[in-house]
C-alpha cells in the first residue's frame, strides 16, 4: 500500500467507524472490506489501536464478538462502554455477533 492508499484507507476506515450506531458493531474485516481490501482487518487493528481516541472504536469487535484485549484499560474497559450502550457481553468477553452486527446502506 503506498503511503496515500495508506492514508485513504485510514480516512475511510475513521468515516466508517464514526457512523457506527450507538447499540451496535462492526467487526474489524467487515470495515475492512467496506474500505476496499477485506483481507486487512489487521491493518483495522492497527488503526484503531493508534488512532483518534474520539472515535467510537468500542464498537469494533472481532468476527467472533470478542472484545479487543489492547483497548484501552483492556477487555473489562471494552466491555463496560458496550454495557454502556444496552450490549450484553458474556464472561468471556464476547458479544452475539448476530444480534448486534451492523450494516451500514
């Protein structure tokens, strides 16, 4: 990826993030491929990790519903702002992917 597909893909993926509904979740290979490469989820990651902390990242999870373990102030932290928000998260820190996954139009 060149350094402006790099930093396109990162505009689109904070766009996409941002219009996430309060209640519900991406996964990070669902924004993936809405910004145009599915295989980089792990590039989702990345940003979500070092981007804008203003941004709803507690509404990315993993495919399976799992919360991130490098959230800031870790899985427990994660799952009390989507508590915060009406999601249930089980005691493996992990939601019903099903019930709460959003799609944007």
């Amino acid at each position: 990826m060149t350094e402006v597909s790099a930093q396109n893909f990162r505009e689109r993926v904070n766009v996409i993030v941002s219009s996430i509904p309060p209640g519900r979740v991406m996964t990070y290979g669902q924004i993936a491929g809405l910004c145009g490469n599915a295989r980089a989820a792990r590039i989702v990651g990345g940003i979500a990790h070092y981007g804008d902390p203003a941004l709803p990242w507690h509404r990315v999870v993993n495919k399976r519903g799992g919360l991130a373990s490098g959230y800031p102030g870790g899985r427990v932290a994660h799952k009390q702002h989507l508590e915060s928000e009406g999601i249930l998260v089980d005691v493996d820190f992990k939601i019903d992917i099903q019930r709460y996954l959003w799609q944007p139009e």
